[in-house]
C-alpha cells in the first residue's frame, strides 16, 4: 500500500494525528484548547459514527456478485435483466437474520433475510426475501408487533418466550412459518447454503402487456445443510460471527457460493379462481402444480472493501421494482413499499439512493427530489424544479409495460377490516409440510426444539402452543405432551 500523507478531514496536513495540542504544566499536565481542530474533530467524529441500525434484520454478512440468465424469459416479462442467455447484471447481497441486534450471534434459529439488489440498465432491482417460503402475519398493521414479540422484553431486556408465544397463540396464521422456524432449516450452517424466497406474489409483465403471477426463488446449488441446536448455541459464543467469517473465508478463497434463480408463474385465468393463497403470504403454491422455471444464476465474487459503506448503508425495499415485473394487491407487500424507503430516510437521510451502493448504474433523472441532507451530486444544477416546465431537459420515458392494478375490484366492495380469520385452510399446508416433508427424525427434532422454548412458560399458555400445534396433526400434540412429562422427569 502507497503511503499517503494524514490530513484533517477537509485536508490540512497534520503531521501526527496521534497527538493533540496542550498547553503543557508542570508534571505531565497540559490545557486542551478549542483550537486544536484535530482534537476536535476526532472527538466530534467518533461521537457521531453510529447510525441507527435497522429496526429489524440488523446483524447481516453481505458481498457482490453477479446475475447471469440462463434461460430467456422474455415471453413472460420485459425486464431487460432477465432477458437474452448470457445477460450479466451486477448485484449486491445481503443475508440478515432478523431479531438480533447488529452486535448478535449469527447461528441463531431465526429467519434469514435474503436480499439482493440488482443494478439494472432500467434502475435498481431488489428482491428482498426470507429463507423460508412463508411470513407469520398478512395483515400488515401486525408486523411491528410480530417483531416485538421476537425481541427483548420491555422490562427484562431479554428475548422471552411467553412473550413470543402469547403472539404466536392468538395470531395463529403463523402456525405454518412457525413449522418452518423450528425445523432443520431455522438453523442454516452457513450463509452459502440458504434458500431464498420472494415471498410475496409479482407480476411478471411481457413486452406486449400480458402478465402473470409469479413468486421468485433463489436456490443454493450447493446442498441445503444445517447446524444442530447444541452446535449452534456452542459457535454463538465461541464465534458469534460465524456465518459472516464463512461467507467472507470462502469468497476470499475463490469459493464463489452460487444460487440458481427460478420464478413460479400462474395465469391470470388461474388466479381468478385459485382462492386467497394467490396473496396470502402464510401459505406457498405447490411445486407440483406451478414447477419452477429457471431463469439464472447467481454468484458472490467480491467481499466488501468496507462493510459500513457498502453492506450498511445499502438500502433494499420491495419498492424497488423494474419494468415487466409489478406489484399485486397482497396488502403486505404494498406496506413494506411504504416501509423500507421510510425506514432509509430515517436511517440514512433522505439523499440515501445517492450512497454508493444504492445509486443507479443507469441514467437517474429526478429532479423533483432534490436538496435536503447531504446531497452528493451536482443536484440538477438550475434544471426546473417544478413539473410541466416547458424549460425541463426532462423527456417521458419509455416505459413498454406497466400493469399495476389488473385486478377487478370486487363488486359492491367497500372499505372495511382486512382480518382473513383463520380456518382449515390455514392447517393444510403446515399438516403437508410435517407429514410429507419431515421424516421420523426431523418430526422428533421439531418437538424438542418446540419444547425446548416452552420450559418457562406458563402451563395455559403451553396448553395453548400445544393446542394450536395439535391442529396441525394431533400427533404433534401428543408428542408435545410426552416431551413435557419426561422433561418434568428429568
Ligand atoms: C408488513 C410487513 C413488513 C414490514 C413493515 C417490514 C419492514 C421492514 C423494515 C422497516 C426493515 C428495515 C429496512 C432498512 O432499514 O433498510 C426491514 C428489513 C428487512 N425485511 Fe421486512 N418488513 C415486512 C415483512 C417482511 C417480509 C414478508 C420479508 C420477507 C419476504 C421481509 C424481509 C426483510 C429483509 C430481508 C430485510 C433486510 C433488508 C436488508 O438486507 O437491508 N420483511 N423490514
């Protein structure tokens, strides 16, 4: 590395920034001044290094990469990035657990964050998922409750599982995340090995205007591998950085972890009959009825040269959406479009999309948003500031498709309660899940790990879990009951 001469941060030499300026007294005393601008400013600065950190999914590792189609997907949506084998669209990634706190451990059973945002010649692209297929709540108004359930008690400071029960009992949509949550997969060994879902219901857009609905997924061509409980308690403390350091070692090594992108996709046609799992983000859609289409793959190539300004400071939001793919009336989906961008303003300024790792790599014109804290760039020099300027260098853009309210409204629909109650429907595919997916050793594990959280908690409100996990398959219940008296044994 060349050496280069310290300044101070407007670039006056300093000749030893480790040294302040005194007015020396006897012994080895001495006056600080408010002249010693070095002094100052070193103070000032280390006062005002943190930031807020993100209210949810704050610890995180993140890296760059690159997205390469391999299957042309242009019939079913206009998005120039997925478009034409071959096509290569920088991207940068971040994998968040969602709980903890920026400085907590990262093999926790958690729900990962999976986001990912893509530089494309039409504006940024985020998808910004979950490792798991499936969310806890669908109404939105739920959601900071949800988290505060998961987090620290007002009054311990510590995480608490009557707490994160009592939400869970009385809000038991979440039956199928928690199914999720607790088995292998609430654990991932390592960051290169997660899935990564969409969640929600897109639209994918093609050029002559037809859409359909689709979900995306992210899969790791590496096998999906996990830690036990007892190992992942014991690396929370011995490395509470674990996943970050693996993700780091092995991209450093040139083990560039790689995801194959897929997209589900329904018909319209469908969809008019196909029944609320089409926005109800507690619920998937069957492979076997929408099989994956590949689209391409993903690889991390480069770690962060500084982890606060790239991984950080980077701001990914749903909201965030190209030509050919759009929005659908999924009530969770429209208040996140509202949350994340709020959430940046206040956590990085309102000027955050000119921080590097969210700018554009495509021409920005928005000259209606301008000024404010810290503008980095030239900020539209004398352009008209006001729409409908006869003056304006602005042009309209060419936008080929953009469908955003396709759907019907019902009719004689009017404002009302959003609550989907929870019925039958809401156990069919949780009950899928443990009597097809998990095996005899997965469904034991799943039990302990449950029964585990639940040694605390008062018996009504274990009652209640077992109650609840019961309407899943009433073996689980049973399973739960035995769990309980040997633990009592013991
Ligand atoms: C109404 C529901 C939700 C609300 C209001 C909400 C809100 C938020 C907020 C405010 C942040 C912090 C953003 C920032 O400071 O940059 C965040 C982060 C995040 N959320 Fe949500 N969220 C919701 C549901 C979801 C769902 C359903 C998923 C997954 C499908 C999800 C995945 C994430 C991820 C991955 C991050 C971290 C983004 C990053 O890497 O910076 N959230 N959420």
């Amino acid at each position: 590395m060349s050496k280069r001469p310290f300044t101070l941060a407007e670039g006056q030499p300093v000749s030893d920034p480790s040294v302040s300026t005194t007015l020396p007294v006897y012994g080895s005393g001495g006056i600080t001044t408010l002249g010693d601008t070095l002094l100052i400013e070193t103070l000032a600065h280390f006062n005002r290094e943190r930031i807020p950190e993100r209210v949810v999914h704050a610890k995180a590792a993140g890296a760059w990469g690159e997205f390469e189609v391999t299957n042309d997907i242009s019939s079913l949506t206009s998005a120039k990035f997925l478009n034409g084998v071959g096509k290569k669209t920088p991207v940068l990634f971040r994998l968040s657990t969602t709980g903890g706190e920026k400085g907590s451990a990262d093999t926790v059973r958690d729900v990962r964050g999976f986001s990912v945002k893509f530089y494309t010649e039409e504006g940024n692209h985020d998808i910004v998922g979950n490792h798991i297929p499936v969310f806890f709540v669908r109404d939105p108004v739920r959601f900071p409750s949800l988290n505060r359930s998961h987090k620290k008690h007002p009054a311990t400071n510590r995480p608490d599982w009557t707490m994160f029960w009592d939400f869970h009992v009385n809000q038991p949509e979440s039956v199928h995340a928690l199914m999720h949550l607790f088995g292998s997969r609430g654990i991932p060994d390592s960051i290169r090995r997660v899935t990564g879902f969409g969640v929600h219901t897109f639209k994918l857009v093609a050029a002559d205007g037809r859409f359909r609905y689709c979900k995306f997924h992210f899969r790791p061509t590496q096998s999906i591998t996990h830690f036990s409980g007892q190992e992942a308690t014991r690396l929370a403390g011995a490395n509470a950085d674990f996943h970050n350091q693996d993700l780091w070692d092995a991209i450093s090594r040139g083990q560039f972890p790689v995801w194959k992108l897929y997209v589900q996709v329904m018909e319209p046609e469908q969809a008019e009959t196909y029944g609320r799992a089409l926005f109800d983000i507690t619920k998937v859609w069957p492979h076997k009825d929408f099989p994956l289409i590949e689209v391409g793959k993903m690889s991390l190539n480069k770690n962060p040269a500084n982890y606060f300004a790239e991984i950080e400071q980077a701001a990914f939001s749903p909201s965030n959406m190209v030509p050919g793919i759009a929005m659908t009336p999924d009530p969770m989906l429209q208040a996140r479009m509202f949350a994340y961008p709020d959430a940046q303003r206040y956590r990085l300024g309102v000027n955050y999309t000119q921080l590097p790792s969210n700018r554009a790599i495509c021409p920005v014109y928005a000259p209606f948003e301008r000024d404010g804290m810290a503008t980095m760039t030239r900020n539209y020099g004398g352009d008209p500031n006001y729409v409908r300027s006869t003056l304006s260098p602005g042009s309209p853009s060419q936008i080929i498709s953009d469908v955003r309210h396709t759907e019907r409204i019902e009719r004689n629909a009017s404002l009302g309660q959003n609550e989907i109650l929870v019925d039958d429907e809401d156990y069919i595919q949780p009950r899928e899940l443990w009597n097809k997916v998990f095996d005899e050793a997965e469904k034991r594990q799943w039990v302990a790990n449950v029964s585990q959280t639940l040694e605390d908690v008062p018996v009504q409100l274990r009652e209640a879990v077992t109650a609840m996990f019961s309407k899943v398959d009433p073996r689980i219940g049973q399973l739960m009951v035995s769990k309980a008296s040997t633990n009592a044994h013991l």
